[in-house]
C-alpha cells in the first residue's frame, strides 16, 4: 500500500487523518493525496449571481484548507493536494481513490468520541458500509509517536476467513515494513442474572472458544509463508473494552479488522464485532474490503 487518500477537513479531525496519512505514507515509503471534497453548486447561474459567490467562496475555502494542511505536513512526505465537487464527501473520496489510484481512504474521528477512541461520522459512516478499498481511522486525538509506526495487530475471529486476513495483514505489515501480531479476543460476560445454564456453563462456552482461538492461531503460524512468524496473543476480559485493553498496545500502532460476511464482495462492511473492537481500541485502525 503505497498511495494514502486524506478526506481533509478544516479542523482537528482532519488534521488528525493528515497526520495519520503521513505516518502510514512514510512507513510505506509512497505518497498522500490530500483532499477537501466540496458540496456540488448549481449547473445554470441564478440573476442575482448568488450561485456564483457560494461556488467562489467554496474554492477559497479549499485553498486555504490545503494550504494550511500542506504547512502542517511533515517534511520528506511527497503529496498532492486537490479539492473536488461532489453530491457527498464519501462518494467524493471513492471517486478521487479511483482517479488518482489511491490504496486507501484515511479519515478523522468525530469529536463526540473519547480521547484516542474512534466514533465515526457521516462520512465515515457511509463509508464504513460502501468503500471498496481499505479505510483508515484515527482517534480522537491521535498524535504520531516520534518513532514512526512500529507494529500492525490483525484481529481474527476463529472461522474459516482467518488466514486469509492474516495473510493481508502480513503483506500490509511488510508494505508498512513492522512486525504482525494476530490477536483474537475472548468475553466472559458475567451479567446480574444469568441464563439458566448458569456462570460455570458460560466460563465453559467461553473456555472452549479460547482453545478454538488457540487452535486457529496455531494453524496459522504452522502455514505462515515467511520465516519471522507473527506474534499471537488472546485478549480476555468480561467486556469488549476488558477483552481488549487486557493486551498491551503500543502508540502508533496500526489495527487491522475485516469486513463482515454480511457486506458485499470486496466492499467495507463494519460487522457487530468489528464494531465493538473499533471503538474501544486505543490505536488508529484499519478496516480492509471482503474478498
């Protein structure tokens, strides 16, 4: 991956993507494309002229966005930077992707989201159920470690698709030239009133598909294709947000999760799970398309 399409905006959820965007695009020794997609004006000029300055206030609006998001940029990131017109901000960005053959999407966070957690907005939103290239997403608050990025944790569910995403995740990692890790996550949900199989029954369910998790990840190593073996680790916890603060992250560490079977081919598609890791990770993230 070696193209990184920014949605800029002029505030701090856009320049938290900008600076996302550069640190994936030096990892990966290639390029940004920093983008301000811009509402669509009218086709036929109105008497009083009024399309006119909304269209020329929207252009002004563009330079100065770019101009203040190309003095923010880091030295050394080769980027390009382009405004668009389009009917959405997230149809804008899928058609830019396409023209200047863009890997991936990188977009902010709303601000209603908790420090270096990921609430998505309506851009995101549209594009977490419709891209057909991978979308990265950076907390809220996201500041790049001096270091640059130093790893790429791929999450696995024990089914038959975790190879394959280990495998992208692997060649991710290489583009991106850090260490994999697989992790998969275990919830012991302990609520007031349990089902009537009772707490032991439940910590049974939740022990089995541990070893399942184990079993998968074992089965993946054995077939891993390079020598340097990604590391595996499980993150069990009573909740969601348990099961994933129980591993330990690093700053500027790069999530990867898979599209639900519930989505269409080799399109985004944020599944229940995904959803829940998504927001209670503390590190920018990664969501590739289905295959």
């Amino acid at each position: 991956m070696k193209t990184w399409l920014v949605g800029y905006s002029a505030d701090k959820g856009g320049r938290e993507a900008l600076a996302l965007g550069a640190t994936l695009a030096q990892a990966a020794r290639g390029r940004l494309v920093v983008a301000a997609i811009l509402p669509q004006t009218w086709d036929h000029p109105s008497p009083a002229m009024v399309d006119g300055e909304y269209a020329a206030f929207l252009q002004q609006h563009a330079r100065r966005s770019l101009a203040n998001a190309r003095a923010a940029l880091p030295a050394g990131v080769p980027a390009e930077f382009l405004s668009r017109h389009a009917e959405s901000a997230a149809t804008g960005l899928q058609a830019l992707a396409q023209e200047t053959g863009a890997d991936a999407i990188v977009l902010g966070s709303s601000r209603k989201a908790a420090p270096l957690r990921f609430q998505q907005g309506t851009v995101a939103d549209e594009l977490l159920r419709s891209a057909s290239l991978p979308v990265a997403l950076a907390p809220k608050g996201y500041v790049p470690a001096p270091a640059g990025l130093r790893r790429v944790t791929c999450a696995i569910a024990p089914d038959e698709g975790a190879a394959d995403l280990a495998r992208r995740a692997g060649r991710i990692a290489t583009d991106l030239q850090v260490p994999l890790r697989l992790a998969s996550f275990v919830m012991r949900d302990r609520q007031m009133y349990p089902t009537g199989a009772g707490y032991d029954v439940e910590n049974l369910v939740a022990n089995h598909f541990r070893a399942q998790a184990q079993a998968v990840h074992q089965r993946i190593l054995a077939d891993w294709p390079d020598p340097s073996r990604p590391q595996s680790v499980l993150g069990d916890g009573r909740r969601w947000k348990d099961a994933v603060a129980a591993l330990e992250w690093l700053q500027d560490e790069l999530l990867v999760l898979g599209s639900s079977r519930m989505g269409g081919l080799m399109r985004v598609f944020v599944g229940s799970n995904a959803g829940k890791i998504l927001r209670h990770a503390p590190v920018p993230r990664l969501i590739l398309p289905r295959l």
